[in-house]
C-alpha cells in the first residue's frame, strides 16, 4: 500500500560568533500533508526537538522508578507496573500543562518534572490540598511549585562538536577539523515551497560509488568470469 508524503526542502545556513557560515541542504518526509494546519517553516523549527521524547523514558526510569527496577516476576504483573507508570506519568504532565496554561509564552522546556513529581508525592502523602478550601483552579498546589521553581530558558542557538571520549579509552579525543569549543550561532531557514531545488551529488556518496565500482571491478578477469 503506497501511502502519500509530503516533502520539505530547506536551505538551513549557520552563522557562528566568529563569522564562520556554512549552508546545508536539507529534507524532511513527512505525512502531515496539509500545509495551512502543519506550515513548512514550524516543521522545520519543530523537528529538532524530536529528541526530547528521549527525557520520556529518563523521566520514568531515573525520577519516578529513582533507578529502580520493575519488581513484577510475571508478565501480567509487569504489563500491570508499566501501566501505572505510564497513567502516572501522563497525569503529571497534564497538571504541567495546565500549570504553563495560566502564563501564556511559558514553554513546557522550563517545567522541572523533579519538582512536579515530588510535589505530587509529598501531596499524596500527607493528603495535602485533597479537598480545595475555595474554588478549584487548574494550578493547585502542584502548579504553584513547579512555576516557583521554573527552570532557566533552554539555550538552542549553539553548536557543539560530538567528541565524546570515552572513560575507559587510553585514546585522545579524535576531533581533526572540527571545533573544541560550543559557539553560539545564528540560523537562517530559506524553504522551497515550489518544488525541490537540484542537487549536486554528496562527494562522500560519490567516493563510495566510485570505491564500489572499482571492487566490482577488480573482481572480473579478463575473460569476463566472476571471482569472489
């Protein structure tokens, strides 16, 4: 079954504090095809923060199970604890949610889920604020302490070389021409909304074709027999 897609083409040029830009072609698939609810420039603003599902699991494993692991020995008990871990999870991201509601431009980024979880526990715990005195709102005990606690803004407009070394390796940190340093940087996002732009083969797609060829090559003799 062939399924429709949506093609992005964008020229994303990057200008470092020192001067130094550089421009990349770039493409996203997507099956988001109506471009007056999904326009391409919040996609491509959008798309590098497909990472963050990652915080998901590190929010379950390391703040709510603290490292520990499931204690279920049967597959239905586990399935059980995975459920409630998950309803757990959703119902404190719910009352984040509703807390960034009540101050428009808050991004969800400065929500400290430590607090909201240990908020949430010490509220269960001691049975605080079950019953609200006055009229519910959607804050509550737990909203007021994460937005008494906001995290500072998340700095994006930066770039960092991946050189990461590892603590077992006796081998120096391999970096060649890359920078040692994170440079802050300014991003300029040219869409093409008409049809994609041509273009020029990658030279490392064009060195592997050309490595291909010469192994295919080299294994035929003269007489044209093949030899593995």
């Amino acid at each position: 079954m062939l399924l429709p897609v949506r093609i992005i083409e964008a020229a994303v040029t990057i200008t470092l504090a020192d001067g130094t830009e550089r421009t990349e072609p770039w493409r996203l698939i997507t099956n988001l095809l109506d471009h007056t609810r999904h326009p391409a420039s919040e996609l491509v603003h959008l798309y590098h923060e497909r990472r963050q599902a990652e915080t998901t699991y590190a929010s379950i494993k390391h703040t709510i199970l603290g490292g520990r692991v499931l204690r279920s020995q049967s597959t239905g008990g586990i399935e059980q604890e995975i459920w409630a871990l998950l309803t757990t999870y959703q119902a404190l991201i719910r009352a984040a949610a509703d807390a960034t509601y009540t101050q428009p431009g808050l991004d969800m980024d400065r929500i400290s889920f430590t607090v909201l979880a240990r908020t949430a526990a010490d509220t269960i715990t001691t049975a605080t604020a079950v019953i609200p005195s006055g009229p519910a709102n959607l804050l509550g005990c737990i909203g007021h302490a994460v937005l008494n606690n906001l995290l500072p803004p998340r700095m994006r407009r930066r770039t960092k070389p991946r050189t990461r070394k590892s603590r077992t390796s006796k081998y120096q940190v391999r970096t060649g021409p890359h920078r040692t340093h994170s440079y802050t940087l300014h991003t300029m996002i040219t869409i093409f909304e008409q049809g994609l732009a041509a273009r020029a083969p990658s030279t490392h797609a064009t060195g592997r074709r050309q490595r291909a060829n010469a192994r295919t090559t080299a294994r035929h003799h003269p007489d044209g027999t093949w030899r593995g």
